[in-house]
C-alpha cells in the first residue's frame, strides 16, 4: 500500500521538498497531523492564517457568503468587494482617490503592480528598481522584480527592464534618473530571512521617487494586515507610497490579493488594461473584508506589537549559544543563528511538536497567528528551547561547531 509520502512524490509536481506532515485539522494555532500529532503552529502558513485556524469569524464568513453568492464575472459589483475595496483604502490611508485591484495570490498582485509601473513609465521609463534579496513571487513577471538569480535563470529570458540594486540609500540615489518608472520594496524582506531596511530607507525611496517622477511600490505581502505591529509595514515609516501589494494575511487562508493605489496611480488602469476572472469575487472579499474586520475589532495589530516584543524577550531570554540575534517587527520574527543549522532547528522544532521555518540556512522564520496570547508563548518557549538544546548538542557530539 502506498504511504502519503508516496503519493505526495508520485501525484504532485516535484516543486517542492518532502513535505514534513500529513496535516487533517486545526484550530487557533494547533495543528492535527493525521497520526493524531497535535503541533503548535509558529507559521501560520507562512504569515497567512492571521486569526489563526478555524476562527470562527473566517468559518461564518465562508459559510455565510457561500450560501449566498460566491462568484459572478467583473461586469458586476458586489456588496463585500465594495466593502473590502474601501476597508483597505481607509486602513492602508490611501484617501478618496485611491483605487483597489482584486487578485487571487501575491504574485498576482505584483503582475497587477508591474503593469500599473508600465503604464505609468511608458516607452520613456524602461526601467524598474527592484532590491537585492528581494522576493515579490514565482509567476514570470513577478519573478522578474525577485532578486535570487538562480530562481529566475532557468526561466530566462525574463520581462526586461528590471535592475537589481543593493539595499542601501546610496545605491538607490545612484540608481534613480527620470527613466526610472517605478521602485518596488520590501520593508522587511520576509522570505530573504525578515531583512530590514536600512533606517530612513523608505523616506530617502519616497523623496527620490518624487524628485525623478517614478512610483513607489511597496509590496506588503508579507508584512501587511498588522503582522509587524501596525497595519502596514510602510506605516511605521510615515509615508504615502503610490501603490501597495498585499494578499498572505489579508485573506486569513483564503486565497486573495490586491493592489492598492493611491492618488495620480489610481487612473492607470483603464477599462480593458487588465483583469482576473475570480479576482474581487464575493466569498474572497467576504471573507478578507471579514478577517479585517475581526483584525480590527479584536486589536490584533497591537496585539501583534505586545506579542511581538515578548516573543522576541522570549527567544533571547533562552540564552542560547546557536541564537546570534532577532530579527523582524511584529510577529514576523527571523532568529539569526550562530552556525548554518536553520533546517536541523526546524527538524528539531518539528520533532517537539512545534512548527517554524528555515528562512535560509541561518535564519529561522517565525511568524505566528496574530491571536497569540500566554498559552502559546509559554508552550514555544519550551519546545523552541528544546529544539535549540537538541540542535546544540548534536553540533557539540558531532564537533561541527564550538558553541
Ligand atoms: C509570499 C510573497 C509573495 C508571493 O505571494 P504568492 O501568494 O505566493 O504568489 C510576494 N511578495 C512577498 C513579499 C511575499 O512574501
């Protein structure tokens, strides 16, 4: 009889690694494997289930909308993605001209934003700044904006135009002239290893892109809907960009995306210029525009700040030697390792029960349901301790490190 295991290498492309569990339940930020295992979810998808898993907020949501109207085409209008379109423009204070394009994924709505600096540009601004150790997706143009070479090589010959430029203030001055059409950051660069900007980065962006005409273009995927402890990563920064990408959290696990734009960005798009077939369709906006609002109503965005900070207390409070440093804002957290052993902490971590990721082979990623309270804070610090005790002493056994 065939395992999981090998139905997973046998049915599904070769795209991914093992996969670590056969996952069958969850709840809040518990995961159910289907040997029973109960995990303590530190991922949430990858910065995805903000309210955690089966809220109950998002399952009324779902359930409700699907009951009553899940899809009609982009010829028409509905009440949620009405509603969403103008929660998003109040939270992300893109003000009365601002404008919202529907997607399904991240990378959708960076193909939505790499259009818009298109259109903006024209045949005049060729060219599109984009950061080092910058990731913005997997479909080809959102490939393109993404930095590592050895994701975009076998793929070539990519959509032109888009340079690759250090994250430091000095590179992008050197960089900007007025056939720039638009700079597309991170603020933190999440799947580099939660990589934060260099302070006064966003300002320096938002000034060099005014005096040279270009957008700025934030891509909030990662760290949008209050993950880094407000709702945006750009609010903490204090400026208006031109346009901002955003789906992961926003959807709470259901599949959604969106551009937001603001001002003079927002008439670029003309009938015609772009679309999606499900983007903006009723469930999607119900359930995002529901997921918000429970953001909203149960402040998680400042919970997310408190947790944040006591997580962080909590992982450099353990003292151990493999832990180099804490990364990050909000629950978006990258502990730097002192040895490349991110994959064995995982494993580690796994093996307890507890469920983080390898950003890169120094960094593991913590990015936690926005819900968190004492409970779970208290179970990861005994299991990530645990995790980091195991790791630690097989590196000591193996001689492989001296910590
Ligand atoms: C995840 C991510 C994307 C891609 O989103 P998908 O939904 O996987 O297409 C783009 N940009 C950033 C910053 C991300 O973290």
């Amino acid at each position: 009889m065939s395992t999981w295991q090998d139905d997973a290498e046998n049915d599904l492309v070769l795209n991914a690694g093992r996969r670590l569990a056969l996952l069958t339940r969850g709840e809040g930020s518990y995961l159910w494997d289907a040997d029973g295992t109960r995990h303590l979810d530190f991922l949430a998808g990858i910065a995805v289930t903000s309210l955690g898993h089966a809220h109950p907020v998002f399952v009324d949501a779902v359930s409700t909308q699907a009951a009553t109207l899940a899809h009609v085409s982009n010829y028409f209008a509905t009440p949620p993605q009405l509603a969403l379109a103008a929660r998003l423009k109040r939270l992300a204070g893109a003000g009365i001209d601002g404008r919202v394009f529907f997607s399904n994924s991240g990378a959708e709505a960076n193909e939505a934003a790499f259009k818009l600096a298109r259109l903006h540009g024209g045949a005049s601004r060729p060219r599109i700044i984009a950061l080092e150790n910058g990731f913005h997706g997997r479909t080809m143009g959102s490939l393109a904006l993404t930095a590592k070479s050895s994701m975009r090589a076998p793929f070539e010959p990519m959509p032109g135009g888009v340079e690759h430029i250090p994250a430091t203030i000095e590179a992008l001055e050197a960089a900007m002239d007025d056939r720039v059409a638009a700079v597309i950051v991170e603020p933190i660069q999440g799947e580099a290893g939660v990589v934060e900007l260099p302070d006064g980065y966003l300002q320096a962006a938002r000034s060099l892109t005014l005096t040279h005409g270009a957008l700025l273009i934030v891509d909030e995927i990662q760290t949008g809907a209050g993950r880094t402890g407000a709702w945006f990563g750009f609010s903490h920064e204090g400026i208006t960009p031109d346009a901002i990408t955003l789906a992961k959290g926003i959807g709470g696990g259901f599949p959604i995306g969106a551009l937001v734009t603001y001002g003079a960005a927002s008439s670029l798009f003309t009938p015609g210029s772009h679309g999606s077939t499900f983007g903006g369709n009723p469930l999607a906006t119900a359930v995002a525009d529901a997921v918000l609002a429970e953001i909203e109503r149960a402040g998680l965005v400042d919970n997310a700040a408190r947790r944040g900070q006591e997580l962080r207390e909590i992982i450099t409070g353990l003292g151990s030697p493999l832990v180099a440093g804490v990364r990050g804002r909000g629950l978006l957290i990258g502990v730097e390792l002192s040895a490349p052993v991110a994959g064995d902490v995982v494993g580690a971590a796994q093996a307890h029960g507890l469920i983080v990721n390898a950003a890169n082979p120094e960094t593991v990623r913590i990015a936690p349901a926005l819900t968190i309270g004492d409970a779970e804070l208290a179970e990861f610090h005994d299991l990530f301790a645990a995790a980091l005790a195991d790791v630690s002493a097989s590196l000591t056994d193996s001689g492989k490190a001296h910590a």
